[in-house]
C-alpha cells in the first residue's frame, strides 16, 4: 500500500485539532481544510445556527459529505469536527489516505479552551453546566477516539513537541 498523503485530526472540542491543523499545513506546505468551516461556507450559516434551526442529526449529515469530500484530497491537513467519530463511515472514508492522529487534553484543558472561545460556540456543550456535558459526552465517546486513532498527542505538552511528533510519525509511515 503507498504512503498517505493526509493528516487527518481527531479529538474532542478544544484539543487543538484547528490551531495544529494550521501550523502543520504551514510547516509541510499542504492545504487546511477545517471540516466545520467547509460547512457554514456550504450552509451560509454558523454551527450553532445549523444546529439551531435543523438539529444535530441534520448537522450530522452535512458532516458526512464534507469528510466524504474532504477525505478525497491530496497533500491536505484536515481538522475534523469533534463529532466526526460518531459515524464509522467518515473514519472509512478518511483512513483511505490519511494517517488519523487523534488529539488528547484533560477534561480541564478541554473546558478552559472551550470557554475562551465562548460556550455559544458548541451548541453541545452551550449548557448550565458545560463541565459535566463534556464528562458525559467524553464517556460515550472516548472508547470512540481509541480506537480510531493511529497515533495519540499529547496537546498539553509545548508546541513545538506537538508538531514535531505528528511531522515524524507522517514521514514514517
Ligand atoms: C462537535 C464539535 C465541533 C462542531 C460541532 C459539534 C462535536 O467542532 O463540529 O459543534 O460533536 O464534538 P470542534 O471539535 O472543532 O469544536
């Protein structure tokens, strides 16, 4: 089997999948493609707006198409939503040329990146209590992130430490 082309980046909301996304597509001269934003340029409107006005099972299929497509370039870092996991077909799609790196923080990490932005931002977090909603979520879903992961990182560790390992794990594939 040939070598992959892609990067693809899984994890839960606020492990840094689009902040790596951009460095690594810089630093390998490869093009970002961040899944959420393909949606709302697609949609002409915002996550919490989509989620808002047609539900997350709707969202959920615009997903599928965007990974479907996205997973379909070349030379491409690709930031997948956090959600991207809850559809076996999506990982299919991506594992056809991307080694799947799966982003990692602690449940406190994930909650202060997630309020810096504002709650607002993730409809499902954009609860009373947004540090419970992701213990219950990352119960559910952690199994999920395992086992689709080729390589785990650590994003608590310092940045450079972080791009150096998914560069390396890449070129020896
Ligand atoms: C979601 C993650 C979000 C976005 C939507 C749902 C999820 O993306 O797709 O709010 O289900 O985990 P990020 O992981 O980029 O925040």
């Amino acid at each position: 089997m040939g070598k992959k082309t892609n990067i693809a980046l899984i994890g839960f909301m606020g492990t840094g999948k689009s902040h790596y996304g951009k460095i690594l597509a810089d630093r390998l001269n490869f093009n970002f493609i961040e899944m959420d934003a393909l949606i709302v340029e697609k949609n002409g409107k915002s996550i919490p707006e989509i989620f808002a006005s047609e539900g997350e099972i709707r969202f959920r299929e615009l997903e599928m198409a965007v990974c479907r497509e996205a997973a379909q370039m070349q030379n491409s870092v690709i930031a997948c939503g956090g959600g991207v996991i809850l559809n076996k077909l999506n990982i299919d799609y991506l594992k056809q040329n991307a080694i799947i790196f799966c982003m990692e923080a602690s449940d406190q990490t994930i909650l202060s990146r997630i309020m810096k932005d504002g709650k607002e931002q993730r409809p499902l977090l954009n609860k009373p209590d947004p540090q419970r909603e992701i213990e219950n979520i990352m119960k559910f879903r952690r199994p999920l992130y395992q086992a689709y992961g080729d390589s785990f990182i650590d994003t608590e560790q310092p940045e450079d430490k972080v791009v150096f390992e998914i560069c390396k794990y890449f070129k020896n594939q």
